[in-house]
C-alpha cells in the first residue's frame, strides 16, 4: 500500500515538473480577442454556439499533441524542423508572415489591457506604459523557469470567469441542452461568429510555442505520457472559461437584447445585469488575459524566427549573445504598446489583417506539421497511426476549409 | 607543398548560386542540373568536391574531373557524359545541399552552434587539374538574404563565414565516417566552452555528443554543465557509459549529481562504477543538501605525523594527481583523527629531516557534516581559509571543503533572481 502510495507521489511529481507547456498556450489561447470573441458570440447568439466547445477541445488537444510529440521526438523546434526539411524559403515565408499576424495580436492584447483598465477609470496613457515596462522587465530579469512558474500562476485567474458565469445566474438545464446538441443554422453572421470563435482558439503561433516550449524544457519520449496529461487539462480548461464567458453574456446581454462589439462593452453591460462583482470579474478577467498574452506572444515570436535564421536566442541567453532576439522582442511589445497611444490608428484594420494572415498561415503550419509527423526518418515509431492519421487530416481539412471560409468572408464584409 | 605553391584560384562562388544550374556536354546539350554536390568530408586530404548529383532519383554522380568550366550559370562538361565514368557516393562523402545547408553546425572557434546559410566554394586550378573546394560555411544575415534573393538589400554587409577547418557537423553521419579527426579538433577547446556549446544542443544530439567525446574530455566538460543539463544527459546516456564518466569526477561531485536523480538510477550507476569510487559517492550521498556533508570531497592530502618533510614530499608527488587541492596537507593519525595541517608554504621552507609533527599547527578550524553551507562560509571568510575540514564528534578526518565548492553554492552561473537573494541571505548572515 505505501509503495503503491510512494509510486503515486513520485507521478504526481514528475507531472508538476513537467507541467507547463501545454496548460499555458491553452490559456494563451483565451486571450483578448477570444475573449471579445466569445462575448459577442454569447451576446449575439445566446447559447447556440455552445454546442462547439466540445468537438473544439477535442480538435485542439489533437492539434497540439502533434507538436509536442514533434518536440518530444526530435528535440527540435517545429521553425527549425520547418527550415531543415522544406528549405529556407518555406521557413522565411512562414516567419515573416508570423511576425506581421503576430503583431497584429500583440496590439490586440494592449488594447485589452487599456480596455480592461480604462472599466476601473485607469487611463490608458498611464496602463499601457506601465504595462510595457512590467512585461519587458519581467522577460529581461527572470530565467525561463521563474517566467513559466509566473505564468502558471496566471491561469489561475482565468477562473475569474467561471464566478462571473455563475453569478450571472444562467438557466442550467439550456446551457446543459446546448453544449451536446449541435446547431446549426446557414445565416452569415452566425458563419462568420462560429469560424471566428474556432479561429481564435487555433492560431499558427500557438504550434510553435507549444512544441519551443517543450524542447525548452527538455520533455522526452519518456515524460511524454506526463506532457500530454498537462495538454488535455490545459485544452479542457481553457474551453470551459470559454463556455463561462459565452454563458456569462448569453444568460445577460442576450436576454435583453442589447448588441455590443468588444469585451469592454460586454463588461459594462454586465454590470446592471449580472450585478457589480460579476463586472469587476469579467474585468480582471480581460486584464489578466490580455496581460498574458502581451508577455507571451511576442516571446514565442521572438524565440521561433531566431529559430528558424539560426541567431541565438531564449531568454536565458544575455543581450550580448542573443542580440537579435532581444531587439525584436522589445521591437515587438513596444510597437504593439506605442499603437495604443497613437489616438488615430485604425484599430479595426489592423485586427482585420492580422485576421487574415493568420487564416493564411494557418493551413501551411497545419499541413507542415502532418507532414513532419509522418516523416519516419524523422519521428520512428513515433508517426502517426493509421487511424489517427485519417483523422488528423479530415481535420486539418476542416480547419482550412473554415480559416479560408473567415479569409473570404472577411473581405466580403 | 609544392603543388600548393602553384594554386590558382579561377573563380569563387556560393552553393545556392550554382544550385540549379544547368549542366551541358561539349555539343551543348543539357545533361541535367546542379542538384547537389558530393564531398569528401574527412579522410586523407582537405576537403574537395568529389562529384555532381545531376538527375533527380538517380544515386550516381559526375565526377568533379570531368567538368571543364563551371560558372555562375552553367557548367560545361570535358566530353560526352557516359556511363562508365559515373560514380556513386563514398562512404566519407557526404552531400552538402542534403546535409549541411540549413542544418546546424558546430562553429569551434567561436564555440557556439549556428545554422549554414550557404557555403563559400573555390574553383581552383593547380597544374593542370581542377578542384572545386568548399571553403567557409556562411552563417550571416547576408548569406540569408542571398537565399532568399534579397541579398541586394545587404550589400553593405559583410559575409560571416565560419572556415571550413573550424566546423563541426552535427546532423545523423554515415557509420564509415571517421570521427578520430574532429574529436581532435573539440579536445582543443576549453572544457568550459566545450560545456556551454553542448548545453546549446538539442538533447538528443547531447548525449551522442558526448559519447563521441574522451572520457576525460567528456568529464571535464560536463563537469562545467549546471546541473539540469547534467542530470538530464545522464538520464539520457546509456548506464555504462554514464558511469564511466562519473568515474572521472570529483566524488564530491557525483554525490551531489547523483543524489538529484532516481534512486533506482543512481544505484544501477553506482554499482557500475568501481566499487573504491562508488564507496566514496554513497557515504558522501549520505548528507542531506545544504549541509557541509553534501559539500565535501573526500580527495584530500592526508599524512602522517610521523614522516619527515623529505618523505612528506615523496607522498605528495603520488598524491597530488587525485587530490582537489593541494595547499593545505592534512596530518591524520592512524585512528582517523586530524591532529593538525601544514600548508605546501610551510612544508617547502621546513629543513627536509624535520618531522611534521614538529611543524605542524595543531589549532583547526574544523566544520562537521551537519553544519549549513553558511556556517562553513562564516568560517571560511573569518579565518580566512582557502579550505576547511570536515570532521566527525570523535575528531575524524572525514574530508574538505573547498572555497571553490562553497562559491558554487552562493554564486550560480547565471544571473537571476535567485542569486540575488542568495547573496542577500549569505551576506546577512555573515555579517550577524
């Protein structure tokens, strides 16, 4: 019994160690413009698009899976094993292209981070800089470890909206309803939500941090068993903040037919409806998302294009050995946080684009990564089954079918 | 050296340059294309292109003395390509466009891993033979650009090569390749830089590194590794090569690397190891982190009090391979106990038939196993000792702590929040 107990621990332990990669890129995967996303989805549809959360969790933790196998197996980065196997053209194409979407984010996640802070009366000349320094000096000082540990701690946040869910009081029995029976229906507007929502919830980026992440670490075949567990709780978890939120502003905004467009209106219309403490919920809640994924995403830029052009880079590296990767990191968040501060910035066309790149990109990552999965030469035994294969790809089918279908229906708009 | 006197270099120009590019006969009809290059990468001899991959599936090449001219945009051959003069890949050959561009590399003057972006070849004439020779790996900004056919936006920038002798490849080798060469080339660099290019490899490309290395080289280097890397390559090793590695290292050392991996790990290494050794790392394994047990080595200068200064000196010349340090000689009676020390000053101005119990300080200061790390820094700095003793309630001699041993404790590599606040704890409590 004690040394059934002892084994137990010793799993439990190696799990906490390895724990990490994928529960942060899933939380990463609600950031501001999920957020926004999943609110006007509540707030327009009510509970209809519920029913997605499911199959999209399931999609998800596949889509990752793959690069952290990828990861486990080779020890490389999927930029890297991106410009070994399919040359430097194929490597510049897709950097340059994840540096323009990814840029369009990060200006997307300071504007949460203005948006979330202008609810409590904080200006946004005074939250953005000050915002900027924090995120910059937190990457500068802190070793890989400490920033990973900090930013575990910051998915705990994220259960800001599960409460603010609760409190707005919802009809169980629907949500419940809802969330197993798929429904469907042809109008535009609901298309271009529902591509949206999965849009956002699977983006090129995220592949490359999962799988630098995991080579970061170290992970092996051997602790593999342990980061896949670390993935399903991460996906599981980050849909169903997504579910809160789509309930949140169903179960209020929806009922009473008010139309908002951002996650800041969805947070004021929250206030009279769902009561005081559900606003100031949602609120952090955009806060701590938006925060997160400013440090994040210009990170993982960062560290994948020095991957890809062979410059040093990681931030255990000093500014002296990995100058590249520190100038556009800094680069990056400071042009993200100056585009906040300019009052005539055209914000919506900045989103759009950064829409379509990323809709662009995403088809070429995913078929990629299918690609270098199967190469035996590559991955042994580690290949895809048969079944898991077909199945990867009637997704990854899928998946460009609706990032073109949001491509085309962007430009239709 | 004579026909080096005589090399004329006819034209120079980059891999990515003359990819591609079409090949004709004398007649003027296409052949095929440049597709890849076959050289011979070790062996007798520098480095020269051997042949050309011309035809897509097709494993067999031209060779390189059947090319009359070779520019930018084509290649003209001496006569009509025939079949018998075909020749497939050597065992010490390998294709630069499969296996070096884009690929990682090991840059040993700069001792850092860096990624090809082209490769710099020379077509040279010497009498009346041909060779094209690869030259340099260009790992630049420029070289990148080239690639991408931008590189007129980097005129201004100069070409970073890395020369050919100063390479390493990394990438998965044909057996027959022969590694005698480049081990000789990585036994050049200092083990510290030797330790910080491995800790930049992936981890699987580690352990075959260092399995390729000198044991002893190997050790040195690892020795130098933090920790995380150590354990992790270990782990990865397979268990008979991992211990003789530790057998190369400091017990003190293993003790501490050993007592962070798996139980059922650490035995299975101790038990390869031999057992002399492996005694040595399980007593010291025995004390708990952060005490002066798990700090000690056991590879001191021990004496006796008997012998004169001319023996004493006969003793350390054995003695003095093994030991960590060797300043300090410790006078240790048959029972175990320390009754004094003696420092090498004090032994070479001491009259060569003085006995050492004569010269000999018999006031020590003597830390025991379970003290904290910072009661033997207090003590090191007070009294001003390069190292200290260990010593057990009976006055036994158990082993040493070194100065160097205790700094790895206050000061890591890195700076990180973490140092900081050691150095924040270990100065208030040497100053309380």
């Amino acid at each position: 019994m004690r040394g059934r107990f002892a084994n137990l621990s010793r799993r439990i332990w190696i799990f906490l160690a390895i724990m990490g990669p994928g529960i942060i890129t899933a939380n990463v995967d609600n950031d501001a413009g999920g957020i926004t996303t999943y609110s006007v989805a509540g707030a327009t549809h009510g509970y209809k698009l519920l029913w997605t959360i499911i199959p999209m969790t399931l999609v998800l933790i596949m889509v990752q899976e793959i690069c952290i196998r990828l990861g486990a197996v080779t020890g490389k980065g999927l930029a890297d094993l991106i410009r070994e196997r399919t040359g430097v053209r194929w490597a510049a194409f897709i950097m340059v292209g994840m540096i323009l979407g990814d840029l369009g984010n990060i200006i997307s996640e300071f504007a949460g981070i203005a948006a979330s802070l202008e609810l409590f009366g904080v200006s946004k000349y005074i939250s953005v800089p000050v915002a900027l320094v924090f995120i910059w000096f937190l990457v500068h000082r802190g070793t890989y470890k400490l920033v990973e540990k900090i930013f575990l701690g910051a998915c705990v946040f994220y259960l800001s909206y599960v409460i603010s869910g609760c409190m707005a009081n919802p009809p169980w029995g629907t949500v419940m309803k809802e969330l197993v029976v798929p429904n469907f229906s042809l109008s535009g507007d609901y298309i271009i939500i529902l591509v949206g929502v999965i849009g956002t919830t699977i983006a090129p980026w995220q592949q490359f941090y999962i799988q630098a992440s995991v080579v970061e670490k170290g992970i092996t075949t051997k602790e593999y068993v342990y980061s896949k567990l670390d993935n399903t709780i991460g996906c599981i978890a980050c849909n169903i903040v997504a579910m809160f939120i789509i309930v949140a502003c169903a179960a209020t905004i929806h009922v009473h037919g008010i139309k908002i467009e951002s996650a800041q209106e969805a947070a004021l219309a929250l206030k009279p409806l769902a009561g005081h403490w559900a606003f100031v919920l949602f609120a952090i809640g955009l806060l701590n998302a938006s925060l997160f994924s400013a440090t994040i995403l210009p990170l993982s830029t960062a560290y994948y294009v020095c991957e890809a052009f062979g410059f040093e880079g990681g931030i255990d590296h000093t500014w002296k050995e990995a100058p590249i990767f520190y100038w556009l990191y800094t680069l990056l968040v400071v042009i993200g946080a100056l585009v906040i501060l300019f009052p005539n910035i055209p914000l919506i066309s900045v989103m759009f684009w950064s829409q379509v790149i990323n809709g662009v990109l995403l088809p070429f990552v995913l078929i990629f990564m299918l690609l270098l999965v199967n190469n035996k030469d590559l991955m042994g035994e580690y290949v895809n089954g048969p079944v898991l294969n077909g199945l990867s790809w009637i997704v990854v089918a899928v998946l460009i079918t609706l990032s073109s279908m949001m491509v085309i229906t962007s430009f239709l708009q | 050296m004579n026909h080096r006197a005589q090399l004329h270099v006819l034209r120079e120009f980059f891999f990515s340059q003359i990819q591609g590019e079409p090949i004709y006969d004398p007649e003027g009809n296409r052949v095929g294309k440049l597709r890849d290059l076959a050289i011979r990468w070790e062996g007798e001899g520098p480095p020269r292109v051997t042949g050309i991959k011309f035809a897509k599936g097709y494993q067999k090449h031209i060779p390189i003395d059947k090319v009359e001219e070779m520019t930018h945009d084509n290649i003209r051959l001496v006569g009509k390509l025939k079949e018998e003069d075909l020749i497939p890949l050597q065992p010490d050959e390998i294709y630069v466009g499969k296996w070096l561009m884009d690929k990682q590399i090991i840059d040993l003057k700069g001792s850092k891993v860096v990624r090809v972006n082209d490769i710099k070849l020379f077509w040279v004439k010497s009498g009346d033979r041909k060779y094209v020779i690869p030259m340099a790996v260009d790992i630049g900004l420029r070289g990148l650009a080239r690639r991408l056919g931008l590189e007129f936006l980097f005129k201004r920038l100069e070409n970073q090569y890395v020369w050919w002798q100063f390479i390493q490849h990394l990438e998965e080798r044909t057996a027959a390749l022969q590694l005698r060469a480049e081990r000789a080339k990585l036994d050049q660099l200092h083990p510290a830089d030797l330790a910080d290019l491995i800790e930049d490899l992936d981890y699987k490309k580690r352990t075959d590194f260092m399995e390729d290395l000198d044991v002893e080289v190997a050790a040195e280097a690892f020795s130098e590794m933090e920790r995380d890397t150590q354990i992790e390559i270990l782990e990865h090793m397979n268990d008979m090569q991992a211990s003789d590695l530790l057998e190369e290292m400091p017990p003190d050392e293993v003790a501490d690397i050993l007592g962070e991996l798996p139980e059922a790990k650490a035995d299975a290494l101790l038990n390869l190891m031999e057992p002399e050794g492996a005694q040595e790392v399980r007593q010291l394994m025995v004390y708990e982190e952060g005490t002066a047990g798990s700090l000690m080595t056991t590879e001191y200068i021990a004496l006796s009090p008997q012998i004169t200064v001319t023996e004493a000196f006969a003793q350390l010349r054995h003695l003095a391979r093994e030991a960590e340090t060797i300043y300090y000689l410790y006078l240790v009676e048959d029972d175990k106990t320390l009754s004094g020390v003696l420092s090498l000053r004090e032994l070479l101005m001491a009259e060569p038939d003085a006995v050492l119990r004569d010269l000999m300080q018999t006031r020590i200061i003597t830390v025991h196993p379970q003290d904290s790390e910072q009661t033997v820094a207090e003590n090191l700095k007070k009294y001003d000792l390069l190292t200290i003793p260990v010593v057990d309630e009976a006055n036994r001699m158990l082993g040493i702590i070194t100065v160097d041993d205790i700094l790895e404790v206050l000061i890591p590599d890195r700076s990180s929040l973490e140092t900081f606040a050691n150095f924040f704890v270990s100065k208030r409590t040497v100053r309380g």
